[in-house]
C-alpha cells in the first residue's frame, strides 16, 4: 500500500435475504502498483495488517467481495455509499443498492482519481 494513513473513501452496506447486516467503512487504494482496471478497498484492520482486501472494485465501477458479487454469494441487497473527508456521504456522492437476488452483477460508484 502507498501510505501510513487510512480514511474511509465509501461504506459498504449488504443486508442478506434474511435480514442480517454486514457494513464495511473502506478506503480504495488508487496508487497500487500493476492496478490499472482494478483498485483493492482495503477496511482500517487490512490496511493496518497490510493484508489483502477483501472488497475491490473495477474500472467500470462494479464492485467485488474476494472475487464474487457479495460476501458468499448471499442474496440481498448491496449498498455502496461514497463518503467525504469527514466520512460523512459526500454531497456529490453516488447512492447505489442493488438486489442481488436477480443475479446481475452489481456497478457502483467506483474509485475516482483526486483532481
């Protein structure tokens, strides 16, 4: 990874078919070396334990979990909020969710380069 500091960049939300809820604050790695169509969005414990993260997302703007739509494949709803510097959603944010029930991949607002 490129930098000592983390700071959520979005907030992942999946709520399964059954009710329960996950949600991950992330940050997406932009600087990776070799990334050019895909960005790693690593959680504070990843980052800090320079592990590889578990959420990423690609060039389009659809989002994975270790390779797969959704943690485990479950069925539910994906929701996929970009924040702010605050980790507030950004005013200009994209709000997605997905029902992932249809099986149709799930394309969020994806890692935009600063500037």
């Amino acid at each position: 990874m490129t930098s000592d500091h983390w700071q959520a960049t979005h907030r992942i939300t999946f709520v399964s078919d059954k009710g329960r809820r996950q949600e991950w604050l992330v940050m997406v790695v932009l600087k990776v070396s070799g990334a050019f169509s895909f960005w790693p969005a690593a959680t504070k414990a990843e980052w800090e334990a320079n592990l590889v993260p578990a959420w990423g997302c690609d060039a389009k703007g659809k989002w994975t979990f270790r390779g797969m739509q959704a943690p485990n494949e479950a069925v539910g709803t994906l929701t996929i909020d970009e924040l702010d510097a605050g980790g507030s959603p950004a005013t200009t944010a994209h709000f997605d969710h997905v029902s992932l029930s249809t099986g149709t991949p799930f394309h969020g607002p994806g890692p935009r380069t600063p500037g």
